[in-house]
C-alpha cells in the first residue's frame, strides 16, 4: 500500500507546526477584526459572520493539510549504528560454539 | 498539532472564540441605545369609534348578559424606524386598553398587534380597526373611561428583551349598547 504509507508519512516538523498554528490565528484575527468593523458600518451582523466563515476556511485550507512548506526543517535523527559483534549476546554465543 | 485532525480542531476551536468575542462587543456596541421615546411622523391617537354588544362573538356560547364585547377602531400613527440597529431583531408593538372594572382592580386589554421585522414597514397606522375584540366579563363598559397607550417590546439579536410604552390616552366609551 504505497499510497496509504506515503499519506501517513506526511507529518509536519514542529517548527512548521509553530508556524502554522500562529498563521491560523493570524489570519482569524484579521478576517474577525475586518468583518466586525464592516458589519457595523453596513448594520449587519450576518455580514460580520459570513467574513469570519470564509476568514476560518482560508486559515484551514493554509494550515491544515501537511504542506512541504511547514516540513522543512525535520528533526537530524542520528544515523543507524551497525551493532559491532562483540557488544551483542547472540554474536557471542555464537562464536563460542564455534570454537 | 502533529496530526490534521488536531489541527482541524484547534483552528475550528479559534474561530468560534473570535466569533464569541465579535458578539461580546456587539452587545457592547448597542447596549446604551435608548429605547424608550419613538421620533414619531405621528403618535396620535386621532379618532376612537366604537361599539359595544352585550352578547359574546362566538355564538356557541351563551348569550347570557354576562359580559360583554367592543369592536373599537383607533386612528393611530407612530414611526419606528429609528428603534433599529444592527443588534435589533425585530419589535412587537401592540395597543392596550386599560381600565378599572368593578370586577377586577386593573384591567389591561391588548386590541392590535403587529409585528416589526427589521427589513420590514416600521411605519403603523392602526386606523384599520382593532384587530382583536375587546373582551369584558361584566357589563361595566358603557360609559367607561379608559386609558388608551401604545407598547412596543424590542427583541434583540444580543442582549434582553425589554417593554416600553408610550404616555396615556384618554377615551371614553359609547353611552349604549348598538346591534
């Protein structure tokens, strides 16, 4: 299922994380600062929830699907180290039934 | 925030605090609106005819001389329309009669109504004729003084509902009884 892995794969790195979370709330900020002011200039407060409605699906269409952008910096893991034969237990075992 | 579901959750979560606030401070904007004096084209209660029947409008029940009904028509003119902003949903105005009884200390009778949308017609002219009959359970309407006032009551989008009334009117009752 190389779909389905490629898909769970798609994890955004938490400097992306931060940076998508302070976008949305930004950006709900500002469509909700704008909309209140323009609702009470035009006397509707319908027009005031519709700016904030299209304020949020803006701010879920930047922020909630993993974009490459928020997936920049992934955390350096370190290398797999190859196990050296004399640490492990089986290795050995191993070598002294060989001798 | 590392799943798209916890995302999702956490943006939804902030618009509906933004959309919390927008309403606090709509409530803010219009909550020291005064709403107890109408700018009228023409609150005046012009013209009163009436008449009064000793019998009861729904023939099904007896005619008995217990009580009985008045069909007034009021001349009426008030203009609403600077009552409303954006927080105003829409305003319940009606037309009360009311009087003392030998039965009952205070009696208070609603004669017309109407209700005011926002998008609507805020002028009203009652000058049609009462809408409702004005019911009495004795016979002491011939003759009778009454006050005579207009009440609206505001429903807002935000905040409490309230009632207002406008100052008295004098009328006065036909002498007899018409068939």
């Amino acid at each position: 299922m190389g779909l389905n892995d490629w898909f769970n794969s798609l994890h955004m790195d938490y400097d992306g994380q931060a940076r998508a979370e302070k976008l949305s709330r930004i950006i709900i900020l500002l469509f909700g600062f704008v909309g209140f002011i323009w609702g009470y200039i035009i006397q509707q407060f319908s027009e005031t929830v519709r700016i904030l409605g299209a304020g949020f699906i803006l701010a879920a269409i930047l922020t909630i699907p993993p974009w490459p952008i928020y997936r920049r910096k992934p955390l350096s893991w370190q290398k797999v180290r190859p196990q050296r034969s004399g640490d492990s237990d089986g290795e050995g075992k191993t070598k002294k039934k060989k001798q | 925030m590392y799943r798209g579901f916890e995302r999702l959750n956490v943006v939804f979560t902030y618009g509906v605090i933004t959309l919390t606030v927008c309403v606090l401070a709509l409530n803010l904007t219009t909550f020291f609106k005064d709403f107890s004096r109408i700018e009228t084209v023409n609150l005046d209660f012009k013209g009163f005819s009436g008449f009064i029947k000793n019998s009861s409008r729904y023939p099904s029940l007896r005619v008995d001389g217990s009580h009985e009904t008045a069909f007034l028509t009021l001349d009426a003119e008030a203009d609403f329309q600077s009552m409303f902003n954006w927080n105003v949903k829409q305003l319940f105005v009606s037309v009360v009669v009311e009087y003392v009884s030998p039965m009952h200390a205070r009696n208070e009778v609603v004669v017309w109504d109407k209700i005011i949308v926002r998008e609507g017609n805020a002028l009203i002219n009652t000058n049609k004729g009462s809408r409702y009959m004005h019911w009495d359970d004795g016979t002491g309407l011939r003759g009778l003084k009454a006050n005579w006032r207009l009440k609206w009551n505001v429903i807002r989008n935000v905040g409490p509902m309230a009632d207002y009334q406008s100052p008295a009117y004098e009328i006065e009752f036909p002498k007899e009884y018409s068939h």
